[in-house]
C-alpha cells in the first residue's frame, strides 16, 4: 500500500490565498467520500482538501492500539461506489488499504493537502467567501485558502486527546498509564498485568489482541455493556461469489441484508427490548459457558442500543475470558495506588499498565474558531437543519453519522444533498445560502442535537451544551434514523421557505 503523502504545494502569502470553489476539510472516509461526489455530480466545481495530519485515513490512521478495527460492518462502512470484498469486521490496516485504492482509483489523492490545520474560517457575505487561516505544519507557516462553500468533514471528535476521568491518586501509579488515542509505538507488555478501564469498543478490541502476548489483562467497568459477537464472516457473499455473481452485485445484496437486520434490530431495542436483551445475554453465555456470572458483568440494566452495541468478531473478548487470559471486573474506582487500583469493593487490582479506555473528546466543527462578517460563531445557539446545515451560518456544511448504522451510510447521503444544493444554487445564480427559521418555526422548543433517550452515550451527554440545536419539525429535525431519512433527504424540498437564497 502507497501511504506517500502527497508534495507540499507551493506557499502562498495571505494576500494571495489558495482559491477553490469547494475547500473540504478532512481526508478520512467521509472527506474521501464528499471528494467523490463531487467530482462525479459537479464535475465544474474545483475543490481541495485539507487534512491536518499527515496521511489519509482519519481515526484509521491515528489510532495505533493493538487489534484496531472497525466496529461496523465493511459492508455498510465501505462505500457504495466501491464494493468491499473482505471479512466484515476490518483491521485498520485493511481499511487503509481501501482508501489508498479509493484515492488512485477516483484520481483524488493529487487534490489533498497533507499537514493543514485550520485555524480560523471567517464568511464575508460581501464577497461570499470563505477564507482559512490554515497552519502548514510541515512547513510551520500560515497560510490562506479560499473558498466559496465550506464542507467539514473532519469527524466529530479530538484526534489530539481522549477523554480520561480525573481519578484520585492518578499520579501515585508508578506503572504506566496510556490513554488509547495516544499508544507508544515501542510499548511492549510481555506478560505484564494489564487493567483496561472501560467496556466499550475500544476495550473489546484492545483486551482479546493484548490478551495473546500480555501476563493477563482485566477489563474493569463501571457498569456493563451489550455486545454482539458474531462470526467474521459473510456467508451469503461467499455463495454468491462461488455462483460468479459479479461484486457489485454481491456488495449491494451484503449492503441490503446488513441494514435490513439493523433495521430489525433497532426496531426491537424500542419495541421488544427486553426480548433482545436476553438473546444478547445468551449469546454471551454461549461463548462464555452457563456457570459464567452473567449477571454483573454483561447485564446492563439499560436497554440495547440506547448506547453503541460493541461488536465481538468470532466472539473474541468472550473466548480470551473463558481461556483465563482475560477477566472482567464491575466496580467503582476508590483510587489510584502505586500498584495498580484500589476499588470501592476494597480490592486491589494490581497492574504495571493500565489503559484509560474512558472514551473522548467531542470536537465542534474541528475545534475552529468560526465567524460570520467579523461576528464569532456559537453553533450551540443555531438550528441544525437536517443535521447538514445550520442556522444563521452561510455557505456550510458539517458531516455527522449515524451513531446506530454505519457512518458512511450517513456521510454519503450527505454528500448526494451538498451537490444537489451546489448545483441548485449555480442553476439559481446564487452565491450565498444561509438556512433561516420561518415564521412558523420560532416558537419550536429546543432540543439536543441527539436524543438522550434515543442514545445515551457518555461522549454525547458530556458535550450535547457545545452541539446545534434540532426542533420538532422538518427541515429541524436530525433523527438519527437511516431508515427514515433515506426518503427524507433525497428528496428534501430546497425551495421550502428554510434556505434563503442570494
């Protein structure tokens, strides 16, 4: 796989900005994807993007834990323009591998810019412009680009640093302390004890590839979590490919049957949770044996799917568990000791690691310092509108997935409806597109961006107060339902009286 970055243009001064029509910021899978469609759906427009680090691939290539995967099906998560052929359940590196393809094979690598990080973004309605301050970290410089519509595409939360809970006596563990996000290169732990805080699908990953090599490795969590383990495998698509179905077809019929069953499944976590909560249980015990104690440890008292269903490839967490090689530990942290942790229980559980899989950072818009004619922008006062565009802020785009289905899923839809509207205003002859509330609409009460009880994520209720605003009413609506919006958005009406046009 060619990971080479691309060359490192040549500078440019602020007073001779980068000009693009589309300037796309972030190269992970939904950049890639938006870069896509626009050259297929508005083949006049030119565009760049700008990636902060230093080779593609986003959370695919920051990330370096052991055993990182994806945690949705390569089916789903892989795009719809480029069929997947391997296991479901991907490793980074096979992930990476597809990108790269994607970029040669959709000419798209020649328009990214590699080591740019946005600063600033500030919209001039007089000019119906964009212009970043971007810093060129290879070259250490600030430099400026234009643009006339701005697409984020840079994830949703902070590459930089995750998410770790102040713990008591933190600075007296003498062992090391690792936060996934930040994983040494050269961290060996041979047989050494291992304590991993957390229980979601970062710790399902880290436990059963550590498991192999390290002394033993224990999972403490707080409270349980659902997971689904399944086989790695996809029997229909092989069926299909040893009847010499052509792969397109294969990956359409692998794309229609996963979300069908998601759509089974979602339905149920609403409407037959308990009935899905014991099937989830005994399929734990089935991996686990029956004298396994279930009950703390993979019994959540919440409903499913009310927080992200982790996925057990082959049901690995589970087999590194039965086999000795792994535990799991329900407790509250007492303290921090020099050894290890002490717990409310009064045990102590000794370790020379201990890895802080507490989640992260949500980051608002990139963490960039928006304004509007020299005004600042507070996204926590807008309106998002469909969860694309937002109130009051002109020209802008945002890409936030489904927390339930697939990312891409959502990235992709999003980027059909961004060329739609480009395509819509240069038929209109409009420069500048602002989503407004209509008279009808300002009496709405505000709501989360995302339901709490829809989906109760510990990264989403710590940040929701920083998050757009939705209603109760379209085009105020971002209902996190894939199956619902594949018939709302493709045809979502652009004249509505929502998007002022000038």
């Amino acid at each position: 796989m060619d990971m080479a970055t691309a060359p490192t243009p040549a500078r440019r001064s602020a007073a001779d900005p980068v000009h693009v029509d589309v300037l796309i910021v972030g190269a992970g899978i939904s950049g890639i994807d938006a870069a896509y469609h626009l050259q297929q759906q508005c083949t006049g427009k030119s565009f760049t993007l700008l990636e902060t680090q230093e080779t593609f691939g986003g959370t695919w290539s920051t990330h370096k834990y052991p055993g990182i995967r994806s945690d949705s099906d390569l089916n789903t998560f892989g795009y719809k323009w480029k069929p997947w052929k391997g296991v479901p359940i991907a490793t980074a590196p096979e992930i990476l591998k597809y990108l790269d393809e994607c970029l040669d094979e959709q000419d798209i690598r020649r328009h990214i810019r590699f080591s740019h990080e946005v600063k600033s973004a500030s919209f001039s309605r007089e000019d119906a412009l964009w212009t970043l301050e971007v810093h060129d970290r290879a070259a250490n410089e600030i430099v400026t680009f234009a643009c006339n519509f701005l697409w984020m595409c840079q994830g949703y939360y902070r590459h930089s640093e995750g998410y770790t809970p102040d713990f008591p006596g933190m600075e007296d563990f003498e062992g090391e302390l690792i936060h996934p996000q930040n994983w040494p290169e050269d961290l060996d732990y041979t047989d050494k004890e291992v304590v991993v805080i957390g229980s979601g699908a970062t710790a399902a990953t880290i436990i059963p590839a550590m498991a192999k090599t390290c002394g033993h490795i224990t999972m403490l969590q707080r409270s349980p979590t659902y997971f689904a383990a399944r086989p790695n495998r996809d029997e229909l698509a092989e069926t299909l490919r040893t009847l010499e179905v052509p792969e397109e077809w294969i990956h359409e019929i692998s794309r229609r049957r996963v979300l069908h069953e998601q759509k089974i499944i979602t339905h149920r976590s609403f409407n037959d949770a308990e009935a899905l909560r014991n099937e989830l249980i005994e399929g734990a015990k089935a991996y686990l044996g029956q004298d396994f104690p279930v009950d703390p440890h993979f019994s959540p008292s919440y409903r499913p799917w009310r927080q992200r269903l982790a996925l057990l490839p082959d049901g690995d967490m589970f087999r590194a568990i039965r086999k000795g090689n792994a535990s799991v530990v329900t407790d509250q942290i007492d303290r921090f000791t020099k050894d290890g942790i002490l717990l409310k229980s009064g045990k102590e559980l000794k370790a020379d690691i201990i890895i802080t899989a507490t989640g992260f950072n949500m980051s608002v818009m990139g963490d960039v310092a928006f304004s509007v004619d020299g005004e600042p922008v507070d996204f926590a006062k807008s309106w998002a509108h469909r969860g694309i565009l937002f109130s009051g802020v002109p020209n802008l785009a945002w890409v936030f997935g489904y927390l339930r289905t697939s990312w891409t899923m959502r990235a992709d839809m999003i980027a059909a409806f961004v060329c739609r509207l480009l395509n819509h205003m240069e038929e209109k002859g409009a420069k500048i597109v602002t989503p407004e509330l209509r008279e009808s609409d300002r009496d709405m009460p505000e709501l989360p961006l995302v339901d709490p009880e829809n989906f109760n994520a510990g990264y989403l209720t710590r940040s929701m107060h920083l998050m757009p605003k939705q209603g109760d009413r379209q085009p105020w609506i971002f209902s996190q339902d894939y199956y619902r919006e594949r018939d709302e958005i493709p045809a979502a009406d652009l004249e509505d009286g929502t998007l002022i046009y000038r």
